[in-house]
C-alpha cells in the first residue's frame, strides 16, 4: 500500500473516495489496542496515504475524512486515541490532526457552535462544585482543544480565540481544588495548567 501511495506521482492507482477511506481505515485500526505492536507500520501507511493526495484535493478530503470519523467514533477515549494516532510533525499531518479534532469537539455539542469563538463559549463555563461535573468529559473536550488550536495557527491567527483559550485553561486549572480526588480532575488540572503555562511562555 505504501509503495502505492509513493507511485502517485506517476500514476494514480486509487480513486479520491478510496484513498479518504484507506486513510479511515489505517486510523481505525490504530484505535485497536491489539494492533499496537504494528504502530510503527501504521504510521508509515498513514504518512504515505496522506501525501498521496494533491494539494487541492487535500484541502476537501481532509475535511471529509474528518466528518466520517466525528460520525462513527464514540465519544470517549477512542476519540483521543484518535486524534493522537495523527503523529506526523509535517503541514498536511497537523492540520489532518486539527480537523479531526474540531469536527470531534462538535460532534460532542452536537453541532451547537456554529463558529469557533462558539465553540469555546460552550467549553469555558467549568461548574467543578456540580456533583456531577464529568471530569472525565471535561478531560476529553480539552485534549480535543489543545489538538484542534495548537495544531494549527488558529490561536496566532485570531486574538480572541487566544483570550478565550488562556480564559478556558484558567478556569481548568484554577478552579479545581488540588484536594479533589474526584477522577479525572487532577488530569484536567494539571493539563490545564501546562498548557496555559505555554500561552504565557510564547508570549
């Protein structure tokens, strides 16, 4: 498949529509912790069949693939596991990690945020003191953040996207207790306050 992908450059050997579902398959199989063993041929075959594609034809499928996953993916840590198999350092690999991510975070609200500043309305009201605040969700939403704006030039591109990002990781990390043992809430704390640290430091 590999050598396949390498090829394109003389000839195509896959349609789009089956190269976007090649590429959903390597992820899928990535999420099967019985498959770990092969992560590093899984990357191989994922770098490769994200650089198949033309720029032009990238900037669509990208986006496409996204939606598929955000619809089939339960939200839960096989969302994260996801979005994290998406290792590449390259431009193509970041933005393919950015938009599965955005399209991850609206599939949990349910498609409610019409626009990004919406999104992080819906991710900055932190109740901790709720008996029933879902830590682990909360966990799951700011990881799915971090790798939708970080990812990407969101944050650099748009200053009120950076306010409410530094808002959003404030309230993350100030407004849980050290002394909750509640779980999940020294992860969301903790990752909250590394990540906030790093808005100060690039400043």
């Amino acid at each position: 498949m590999t050598a396949a992908c390498q090829k394109r450059n003389k000839m195509a050997m896959y349609l789009t529509s089956e190269a976007e579902e090649l590429i959903e398959v390597i992820i899928c199989l990535f999420s099967d912790r019985q498959l770990q063993g092969l992560s590093v041929l899984l990357h191989e075959c994922m770098q490769s069949a994200i650089s198949y594609f033309t720029e032009n034809e990238w900037e669509s499928s990208c986006e496409k693939i996204a939606n598929s996953l955000a619809c089939r993916v339960p939200k839960d840590v096989t969302c994260l596991r996801i979005v994290e198999c998406i290792s590449g350092v390259d431009t193509r690999s970041k933005l393919f990690r950015s938009a599965i991510a955005h399209q991850m975070l609206l599939s949990c609200y349910d498609h409610k945020a019409p626009n990004d500043e919406e999104i992080l309305k819906l991710l900055i009201p932190v109740n901790v003191k709720d008996k029933k605040c879902d830590f682990s969700k909360m966990y799951i939403h700011l990881v799915l953040a971090e790798n939708w704006l970080l990812s990407s030039q969101l944050v650099e591109d748009k200053p009120v996207l950076k306010a409410m990002w530094r808002l959003y990781l404030r309230n993350c990390s100030c407004l849980i207790a050290s002394t909750d043992l509640r779980s999940f809430a020294s992860k969301v704390r903790n990752k909250a306050s590394y990540l906030l640290q790093g808005t100060i430091t690039a400043d």
